[in-house]
C-alpha cells in the first residue's frame, strides 16, 4: 500500500494531460493523441469518437463541437465503446465531438456551496466530499437551485448513484458561479441533481 | 451544517429500509410499498418496475426474479423511469424483477482488499475509500481478478466514473470472497472493473 500512495503521488503532478482516441470501437481505426484541447474532432479528419483511453489527467467530453451539448467526465481508464464513457441518459447519445481537460481537477482540497433556490438563495449546504445521495446526507428534495464552486471541480449528476445528466462544474469557469440551472451546462433543462461528487486526478 | 450533519446521523440509524416501486413511469400506477426483500414483483400483480422512490436504507435491484441477472444499486432518491436506475450499458436493461436491502451498507469504517488474480493470487490493494478511477489511483490495469470485503458494502463497475455493470459487494455475502469474476455477479461475463465506490447509508 505505501508503494501504491508513492504511485499515486507522482501521478498527481506528472502535469501534462493525454488522451487518446479512435474512430471505431476497441481502440481500432484512425487515432489521435491529445494533451490539450480539441474543439473540433472532424478538423481531425474523424467523424465521431466511438472509443479512447485517458492515459493522464481529467477530461470532459462534449456531445457536439466547440465544448456544446452533453457533458461526460473522463478519468484515467480504458472505453472500449459509447457505453462506457456516456451516462444513462433519457435520449442516447452517441457522439463526443469536442473534449478538453479539467485543469481545475484537484486531489488536496475541493469545496463548493449548493443553494435551495436561483442566485444563491434559500437554504445552504456546503461540500466538501463525495455524495451519491445528496437526499441521504440530508438535502431535503432531489433540486439545486444554484450553486458555487470555491475549489477544485465537481461533477454533478441528475439522479442517485452517479447517473443520467452530468455537469462539470469548476472554480475556474464562470467565476466558479452558477446561478440557475440552465448555466449547468447548454443541455440542462431541470434543476433536478442528487448525486455530486469531486473530480480529483 | 450543523444541522445538516444532526439531520445524517438520524438517518442512519432509523433502521427500518423502505421503497416505493410503480409499475408505469414518474410515480404513476400501480405501487407497492416494501421494507423488506421482494423476491419476485410478479406475486405483487406487477409485470415490471417504471419508476420508484427510496426512502430509507440502501436497495440493490436486480433485472430478474430470484435476484439474479444485472445490478443495480438503489440509494436514497427519486428514480422517475428507467434511465435513472440503470446504469450505461451494452444491452439495455428495462426491467426490474426483484430487489432487496443492502444490510452490510456501513457509514462507520468500509475495507475490502483487491487481488490481481482469481484465487487471492498476485499484486494486492486494499481499499478503504471512493475510487472512481481505479488506473488514476494506481492499479497497473483495468481488471481484478478477485475480491475480499472485510466490512461494509461496495460497489465495482465496469468502467472509469462509476459507469457500466455493477456488482454489488458485501460481507455478509460468500463470506464476503469473491474468488473469480464469475462470482462477481449472475451477469458477469469479464474481470474488467475500473471504479469502486462504498455504499453508504
């Protein structure tokens, strides 16, 4: 185990992030490496992304290009297919047209503040650990109306158990500030989350 | 926060589990209340489970009768269709046959230990916390050959991010030993497991 933790301490500061992604499932096809982002991957000459390996770092996939659509955390691991790196989704979503990395990503310190209502108003609760019931920690309904981080990035999901939508939320973007639900993400259409917890490297 | 945390610890103890499942989506329907296994929906005049609400405890549901077939671990919420308790996978799952409380759920102290091979055998890790990239923490691949749970319950999926099948992991099951990935679940037809995570009431 101490030898595990020396692991994962170099890890942590190996700094540049890498990706690796392919046209066709199992890692076949045309491929490209990445260590930073990519707005548009048919400036690539591919179509779509049908499996990846993230060899360092957090990413965040996106449905469509220039960073727009569904969001999807990507962290270090093999996805031999759609399956593996979308959510559960009410519509199935079979494209990842952009990516880039979650610079925010943090192992020593994540906290953010979740508020009941829009622009940080209502009840208050602030994170600072992984949640995949935010109803069985003690938030009353399965909504947040608004939200911010002060450190680190976060992942946010729609319902228990780390399922269906996901919203990267870092300090980094926006100020860290989400004031109502459609600043979730361009695919947000319900302040309904219940699960959170933090993106770390 | 105080408050929030006071609010937790009661939960925690209050003992008693209980779920609502509908047969049609969004709380619609037919609906039973349980506190206990359901062994088969069937007996109930229900064909299938669209929807449901945990309440109390945390659940583990299974596609078929006789809990048998894929996984799916039910934590405090609201689950208004399919998508919401499912996870991501090859073959669309859309039924829930069967269910039953998780007992060995711990929020007190988790431990489970991972080996490389089938048997206990090869390079060993063990586990006390959330790990939703088992790579980033330093395991050298992305499968486990066998598992032994001291405390508490896990559980494994197949994929980076807590995505792809699930087995669900407890103490009081097997003696808590899982020799080979044949034994991880019914469903169960690959040793690959990317990320681990407790369940936690």
């Amino acid at each position: 185990m101490a030898n595990q933790t020396t692991q994962m301490n170099m890890n942590m500061h190996m700094g540049p992030w890498k990706i690796t992604v392919y046209d066709q499932e199992y890692y076949q096809g045309r491929w490209w490496e990445f260590t930073s982002c990519c707005k548009n991957i048919m400036e690539y000459g591919m179509e779509n992304i049908r499996s990846l390996k993230v060899e360092c770092g957090a990413w965040v996939g996106f449905e469509h290009s220039s960073y727009n659509g569904q969001q999807f955390v990507l962290e270090k691991g093999d996805y031999p297919c759609f399956e593996a790196y979308m959510g559960s989704h009410g519509y199935r979503v079979e494209r990842m047209m952009s990516f880039r990395p979650v610079y925010s990503a943090c192992h020593k310190e994540s906290r953010m503040c979740v508020w009941e209502c829009e622009n940080m108003m209502g009840r208050q609760w602030e994170l600072c650990d992984d949640y995949p019931s935010l109803q069985a920690m003690g938030w009353h309904n399965n909504e947040i109306g608004s939200m911010r981080v002060q450190s680190g990035a976060w992942v946010c999901y729609q319902y228990p158990g780390y399922r269906g939508y996901q919203y990267i939320m870092e300090c980094d973007c926006h100020g860290g500030e989400y004031r109502c639900y459609r600043e979730f993400g361009t695919h947000a259409h319900t302040p309904q989350i219940q699960s959170i917890r933090r993106i770390q490297h």
